[in-house]
C-alpha cells in the first residue's frame, strides 16, 4: 500500500505544480496511468471501509466500541468525501 501512495502522491504532486514534472513519452504515460489506477484503488479502499463503519454504527454502538472508535469519531469520518484522508 505504501507503494500506490508514493504513487498517488507523486501524481497528486505532478498536476498540482505549475511546473509539470513528467515528460511527454510512453513511460510517463504509463507511469501517470500506474499512479491513477493506485489513487482510485485507494479511493475505493476508503469508501468500502467508511461503508462499513456506517454499517457497524447502525447496527450497535457496542460494536464501534469494540473497534476501539467512538461514535463522533465515527460520525466525523462519515462525513468525509471518499477523496479526503
């Protein structure tokens, strides 16, 4: 997982400064491809696990505190847009 941040970061990092860092070729094409296939796999891995928190919330607060979360923890996370952090 470690390697597809590195990626999505480099990618992230890539479109946000004024100056492109990648070069027109096929390999930074794939590169860019490699870091968006990551950044969506990470997009997906958050929202499948917020998903399941809003399921454990509403089907018993004792399981959250099983988890070792609390409810406004849980509720703060669920108010996330899947690309934020």
């Amino acid at each position: 997982m470690s390697t597809q941040l590195s990626l999505t970061s480099r990618f992230y990092q890539s479109f946000c400064s004024e100056q492109p860092t990648w070069t027109i070729g096929p390999a930074s094409v794939w590169a860019r491809l490699i870091a968006l296939r990551g950044l969506v796999a990470v997009w997906r891995e958050r929202m499948y696990y917020r998903k399941e928190l809003k399921r454990l919330a509403e089907h018993g607060p004792q399981r959250i505190d099983d988890v070792g979360l609390t409810l406004a923890g849980v509720e703060a996370e669920l108010q996330k847009p899947f690309w934020q952090a």
